[in-house]
RNA sequence: GCCGAAGUGGCGGAAUUGGUAGACGCGCACGACUCAAAAUCGUGUCUCGCAAGAGGUGAGGGUUCGAUUCCCUCCUUCGGCACCA
C-alpha cells in the first residue's frame, strides 16, 4: 500500500461526490423516501450565507463551514433528508469601494469572489447542494427582495419620514453606522455630522412584543437571547402629565404676537418614568434640547441662553453628545410646570443628556437619579427626597443631601403613600394618576424603526417612483425586477450614484410618464440577508419568492450556525420578516431558527484577532497545501470547544496529521485470518460509537475525535483489527475527514460511497461491563482502588476496602464514623 | 457604568444531576532503529519530596463525608450595550 497522500485522493472524490449527486437535496422522490416507503425526516441546517470578500475563505468561515458539513453528513447517514445550501450575501460596501478604487464593475468583482469562495469551499469537502446556490445581487433574488419592499409597503409597514444620518462633509456622502464608529469617517478619519434627510423606514417596532415573546420559543443561546431582550428595551413604567404653568410676564413678544402660536401653546406636557415612586420628590423637568416643545415654552427672558444652547447641542457629533465624562450642561426655559402629585410649580429646563427620540423626550428630576442630582447641584436647583434607604447610615447623607440614592427604599414626604415600598407605590401611584386623569400605564422600548435608505449604489433599488408632484408610488409587482443601472459613476458626489443614471430616469418615465423619477436610493443589505433563508427551499422559483409547498417541508431552520457578532441585527430582522409573513398568513410559524449556535473565533497563533495589519493571518488554502483538507478539518474541530474563541496552532496540527497516517497504515493490518471476536476489543468499539455519536449531535466534536483517537491505538496496540472493526472505525470518521475515509473504505472493495451507509449503531450489550474500578477514600481523599464485580454491596465493599493494606494503615484502630457508597463508583471511609 | 461569557500543567484543552482533576493532542526528556539526521516506535511527563506523603483547577471565605462543579465577596481577561429616564 502506498504512503498516504492526501493530494492524490481529495479531490478525487470531491469530484465523484459531487458527480454521483450524494449532496443534492430533492424535494420528492428517491432521496426523501427511504425504501420501505417511510418519508425521510427533513432537516434543514444552515449557514450564515457568507460576504464573498476579496480576502477569500478565512479560518472562521472555515470553521463554521466544516462543523455544519459534519453535521451534516452526520444527518444523511443517520436517514435524514437533509437541506444543507449556501449561496452569497453579495451586495455590500466593501465591493463597491473596490470598485471605485478601480474602476471594474461590482458585478465583475463579486462574480471574481463568489468563484474564488465556491473554489475554496469545494476544496474543503463541503456537501453543500451546489444546485440550490443562491446569489443576493442577482436580479432573479433582487426582484424578490423588491417584493417584500411592496409587500411591508401595502401593509403600512414601510414609510418614508426624515431621519437624522451619518454626513461626511468631506467625503461628501453617506455613511453607515459601522462606518462611522466613534463618530469618524473610516476613510478620511474626519468627524461625522449629522445630517436630516429623508428616508425609507421598516415598520419593526410594531412587533417588539413579538420579537420578545418568541424568545421563549427558541433553542438559543442565553448570551443571544438576552442581547437581543437588550436591544428591544422593553420597560415598563408610567406617563405621567405635567400641566405647564403659564408665566404671565414671560412669552409676550414672539409666542403671544403670534395668534396661532397661542391657541397652540400646550397645556401639558407627558413625561415618561419608570420611577413613579420618585414623583413626590421631583423638582425640575429636563427636555432635550430638540424637544418640539422647547420653542413654544421658552420665555422671552431665556430665548437667547436657549437658542444659543440648542445650537451648540446641534453642531456636536455623536462622538461629543454621547460623552460620559463631560460633565451635564443645560439652561432654563424660563417656563413651569406643576407637579400632579403635590401642586408644586417646577421649573422646566433643557439638557442635551436627555434624549429626544425615546419616551417623550423629556424627563422628570429628582434627587434619585445620578445624572439629576449631579444636574441639580451643578445649577443650585433645589432638591427633596422621597425615598429611604434601609440602610441608617446611608440615610443620614441622603437626607442631608450629600449623597445620591437611586434604589429602592421606603416612602416618605409623599402623602397617602407613605410607608410604601418602591414598588407597591409604582403601583399605588400609577392608580391614583389614572383615576384622577393624570397619567397612564405606558410600555416604552429602546427599538427603533428600521432606516433602509442607502445612499449607494451596490444595493437592490427600492422599487418606488415619484409622480411630477412628488408623491411616492410603489411599483407594480409586473415590472419586478426594478433593474439596478449600469451607467453609473461610482465616486462618491455627495448624491446616490443612480441618481446621474440616464437610462434608469429614462426607464421611469418611458413607463410611468413624463416629469416621473425614480427613487435613487438603495436597501441596506440587512434586508436581503433578511428572507434568503426561504429561498433555499424554492431557489428557482420566478413566480413567488418560494412556494408554499417548499416553505412547509423545510422551514423552519432546524439549525442555524453563525458567528456571534452581527447577530443582534441579522437575527433581529430576520425574525421581523418572518413575523410579518406570519401575520399576513403567509406561514405557519412565526420564529425561523429554531435553534442557534455561534461558532467560537479562531485567533491567531499569537493569541490575538487574525488581521492583515498585523500579518497573522492564516489561509486555509495553504493549510490544505500542506497538510490536506482532512488534517485542517480535523486539526479545526479538535483545537477545542465549537463556540469557545481559541488560537490557532500550527504545531498541534501534526496530530491530527499523525493519526490520519496511523488509520492509514492500519488499513494494512486488517485481517479477517485471526479469530477476530477475541481480537476486536469490542467493549471500546461500541462505547466509541456511543460517545461519538453522543458528541456530534451536541457539537462535541473534539472529544468524539479524541474517542477516535483512543480506538485507533487500541487496535495498533493489538497488532491486528477485523475488516468489520475497522470499517465501523471509518465510518465513524467519515463525516470528520471524508476523503480518507471513503478511499479506504473504496480500497476495501466496497463499491457505494461510505456516505450510503447507515450510521453504525452500538450494542449495549458489549459495552456493558462486569468489573469496575472503586476508588476508596479515607476522609474524602483517595487513597487506593480496587477492582471488583460490578453492582456490589456496601457491606461487601466495606470489608473488601478495610482489607487492603495501604487503608490498614491509615485506619488502624481509629472508629468508623460513617460510610458514603456510590455504587459502583466510589466508597469514602469517615474517620 | 450595565449585561453576558470565561479563568484548570510548558501550550491547546478534557472532566459538572457534587464522587478517581489533567482524557486526547502538542511540546519536552530518555530509550530503540540509523553512520547520522528526519520520520517512526516505546517509556515518562501537575508541583514539592529519595520515599512515605503533602499541596494543587484566578484569590479569599462558606455549605458538604467529598467542591473545577453549588453559595457569598473580590480580582483578571474577553465580548456586547453604552446618559433609554
């Protein structure tokens, strides 16, 4: 037998794999029914579609990519009907930089990278069903992501408003969020602006309490869960209405001159709290600077200080207002409003830490928040308390006012309330404000509507036109797909790239008339990652974005794999989608995942995150140049926990490498001359195929390669192995390293793939065992074992375990206190 | 600041309804083979100790016959959110 060459074989049988059609997935027929007549259970298992980048295939991708194949040839040996496609999240920034940086076209570019990604993960081994490759910036996909625009559209789930955005001055265009971190420009490094324009929105806050109800229903993990219940924000409080105080010398000239300024003027003003208790001890009122409301109330007196502090909030960036250690800063209004709980008049004041686009935009302050009480110091503005502390000594500073105190305490200085707990009085109190029309219950959330609006170009188009006045219609479904232009410029001008495109003005105007224009923005990417996951049960569909009958078999996704750091918002809108057909009757479940796992980072060598800067970077194509695809998908899985971040390591890998070789020179060692049931060890066969069946179905992959280990230097040790021993032994790695395992299997004179074959099962009966070990501990410390039949008593035990001598020694003549048996494990001797 | 995850040999990591800590792999040491080296195979490898034994899972306490596992306090690292009233 020659030496083993992985070269010579991989893509031998990458080729035979993918001609025999062992991967395809068929909806019907052969491969869904098994032979005696029983529908195959389905099971649909995914990816995280990739970004084909330039950078090709990284170690995180590759990862991912080989425990799910695993996984999934894990399932179709065990007589699943597996769903295992990929295909390409292909619009996005990254490319259409690229392609102003050189002029090629993104279509070129992404053709150039999907290529080089399908190349890379063939080369893996991975059974994906190539037939069901799906590709997101193809017009037969764009027409669909086009389609669920109209679809949210008619059910008043999109609109347009005026949003505030990320401006570069400098650039002159647009940015997304992640490309204005920390309130820079990522390519000129100067700072952001912000910018009101006018945007398409997705109607997502209308199914928050969806999005955390199905929380519930999810197999995910808890880390996940709780990100998302973080971002959704729900908390539950109280609105409480503060009727504003008319100052009779103030607002004269500019408010009352105006006539229809003063039937304006409002009465009262809502402020949200979840610390209704609190309200007895509130003192001043906080707006934020562009709080509608600011204009109207300001007195002439404080007009000035006033518009001068809102200028100065509206020219800080982000970077700026949101910087904690700057301490608070505010002016007074000027106006008053008085407290419902105890008819106190209030001063109203405005300040930029309040924010204008959650709750009300304005706040009630009192001496039990942080932020109000370093505010009300900072501006001598008179403080009370109304809650009490347990603790006595923390009570003195409070009540002296030197210290903040912002839990939950007792009662006080707050009428028929006193005496109640924090959160009896939430209640109370809300009552009261309702009986007396003062206030209602209100839940509020951190979720805002989703902005989809992009100024770029490498984007599926919204599918709107304007009419010569101006109004925006959607376009009919029949005119799908609302084709991307090509004549574009690509550098940035400050305006969307379709805007300078001739024929795509032209298109609108030839189909829906003269003086019409298009929209010239784009879709965020987001909300083409947002459906493609149906689109793999029906790929080729161009009447519906995937059948009903498809949608049924597959979905919902069994199991979804990916990695942890876009998955807020990714998993956010996806389930959003899913929510919407849900609600419109489209489905019949409302959560898409049913259960999640994130694959852990693989960093460098080093320790720290793989990146070109600093040149750790290890390509998979290289480690299969060198070692195989077998050893880097071994050596990957085996490196530690599937969802622990842990480094590479280019000197462990000839382990794996290393145990490859020995399952290969065992081949010679097969032998079916030797009386083979005495030779096997059968006991460790069939626990190796418990334990690595066990560890695949809960991602455990490094131990159940360990348990292969064990098994292969059993059988060297023993010098010879049964050709059923050792064909048990390859099926098990199969899913692991397919390529040897199926030459070898091929060598054995099998003419069907192993990957035909039905997973071996384990036979109880041979991995039970008649003689265990029983560790013997004296004061809980061990200190001998001994090897007796299994399901001894403890008497029996005991006698046994005073015999020997080492526990003589430490017994002696010392009483017996007491005994703890753990049958069959363990017995500890108290004395 | 808040939320979440995690701290185990020289290294990657095993082990949890509380019951033999360090499986498996790498590295290292010694030995075999070799003119030699590589490769391969064998033996050993938590620390201290000749040994008997003692100590040991980030630190300190607690519960228990027994704690890597449960509880409390603290430290460190990583990830996410970040003035959300």
């Amino acid at each position: 037998m020659q030496k083993y060459k992985p070269e010579k074989i991989e893509k031998k049988w990458q080729d035979y794999w993918e001609e025999q059609g062992i991967y395809k997935t068929s909806d019907d027929g052969e491969n869904s029914v098994v032979k005696d007549g029983v529908k195959k259970e389905k099971f649909y298992l995914l990816d995280m579609f990739p970004y084909p980048s330039g950078d090709g295939l990284h170690m995180g991708h590759t990862e991912e990519y080989v425990a799910t194949d695993i996984y999934a040839r894990y399932l179709r040996m065990n007589q699943k009907n597996v769903l295992y496609p990929t295909g390409w999240d292909a619009f996005g920034l990254p490319t259409e930089n690229y392609a102003i940086k050189t002029g090629v076209h993104p279509k070129i570019v992404t053709k150039k990278h999907t290529d080089n990604f399908r190349r890379q993960l063939k080369s893996l081994g991975v059974s994906y069903d190539w037939s069901r490759e799906i590709d997101s910036s193809s017009p037969e996909y764009y027409k669909w992501t086009q389609w669920f625009f109209l679809l949210l559209y008619k059910n008043n789930l999109a609109y347009k408003k005026k949003a505030k955005v990320n401006w570069c001055e400098s650039c002159q265009t647009v940015l997304a969020n992640e490309q204005a971190e920390g309130g820079i420009c990522e390519r000129c490094k100067k700072e952001v602006a912000q910018k009101d324009l006018e945007q398409w929105f997705f109607k997502i806050t209308d199914f928050a309490d969806d999005l955390i109800n199905g929380l519930d229903q999810v197999d995910w993990p808890s880390s996940t869960v709780t990100n998302q219940r973080n971002w959704i924000g729900r908390s539950e409080g109280t609105m409480v209405r503060f009727e504003i105080a008319l100052a009779p010398q103030g607002r004269t000239s500019s408010v009352a001159s105006s006539s229809s300024r003063n039937d304006l003027f409002p009465q009262a003003l809502e402020v949200f709290t979840t610390r209704v208790d609190t309200l007895f001890s509130c003192s001043f009122l906080i707006l934020a600077p562009d709080n509608l409301l600011v204009e109207t109330i300001t007195t002439d007196e404080h007009k000035k200080e006033v518009e001068k502090y809102v200028q100065e909030t509206r020219k800080k960036t982000n970077l700026e207002r949101t910087d904690l250690q700057k301490d608070k800063k505010g002016v007074f209004t000027g106006a008053y409003a008085i407290n419902p709980a105890n008819n106190e008049k209030i001063p109203i004041w405005i300040s930029d830490f309040v924010l204008a686009d959650y709750g009300t935009g304005a706040v009630f302050a009192d001496a039990h928040d942080e932020r109000d009480f370093e505010f009300a110091q900072k501006y001598n503005i008179p403080l009370k308390v109304s809650i009490r502390p347990q603790d006595d000594e923390l009570w003195q500073k409070v009540k002296n006012l030197e210290e903040c105190f912002s839990g939950d305490g007792i009662l006080i200085n707050s009428e028929q309330f006193d005496g109640l707990t924090s959160s009896e009085a939430r209640t109370k109190i809300t009552d009261w404000l309702i009986e007396n029309n003062l206030g209602d219950k209100k839940i509020n959330y951190k979720l805002r509507d989703w902005l989809i609006s992009r100024q770029r170009y490498w984007g599926a188009p919204i599918p709107v036109v304007y009419d010569p006045e101006g109004t925006a219609h959607p376009i009919p479904e029949k005119y799908l797909p609302w084709l991307l232009p090509t004549d574009v410029e690509f550098k940035p001008t400050g305006v969307s790239p379709l805007a300078k495109s001739k024929e795509f003005f032209e298109r609108t105007e030839k189909i829906f008339g003269k003086g019409w224009t298009p929209e010239i923005d784009t879709m965020d990417t987001f909300v083409c990652s947002s459906w493609y996951y149906f689109r793999f049960a029906d790929p080729k569909n161009d009447k519906e974005f995937a059948g009903a009958e498809a949608i049924k078999q597959w979905l919902p996704i069994d199991m979804y794999v990916g990695g942890a750091e876009h998955t807020v918002l990714h998993l956010m809108y996806a389930r959003f989608f899913t929510k919407v057909l849900h609600k419109l009757g489209l489905i019949n479940f409302n959560e898409p995942f049913t259960k999640l796992h994130h694959q852990g980072t693989i960093l460098a060598e080093d320790g720290r995150k793989m990146s070109k800067s600093l040149g750790n970077v290890i390509n998979p194509d290289d480690v299969v140049k060198q070692f195989g695809t077998d050893t880097l998908r071994l050596h990957i899985m085996f490196l530690g926990s599937f969802e622990d971040k842990k480094p590479w390591s280019s000197k462990t890998i000839l382990g794996p490498r290393r145990f490859l070789e020995k399952v290969w020179q065992l081949f010679e060692k097969i032998s079916d001359d030797y009386k083979d049931k005495q030779k096997d060890n059968e006991t460790l066969l069939h626990k190796t195929i418990k334990k690595v069946s066990e560890d695949i179905q809960s991602l455990d992959y490094n131990t159940a390669i360990s348990a292969m280990m064990i098994l292969v230097s059993d059988m060297e040790k023993r010098g010879g192995v049964s050709k059923n021993a050792y064909s048990t032994l390859l099926q098990l790695l199969a899913p692991f390293a397919p390529h040897i395992s199926e030459e070898l299997w091929n060598q054995l004179g099998n003419t069907n793939s192993i990957f035909l074959q039905k997973w071996p099962k384990y036979d109880e009966t041979k991995i039970k065992i008649t003689n265990v070990t029983i560790v013997i501990q004296i004061n809980g410390k061990v200190r001998d074992r001994i090897i007796i039949p299994i399901d001894i008593e403890e008497k029996e035990i005991i006698k046994i375990a005073l015999a020997c001598p080492i526990i003589q020694n430490f017994v002696g003549t010392k009483k017996i206190q007491r005994t703890i048996y753990i049958k069959n494990k363990l017995i500890n001797i108290v004395i």
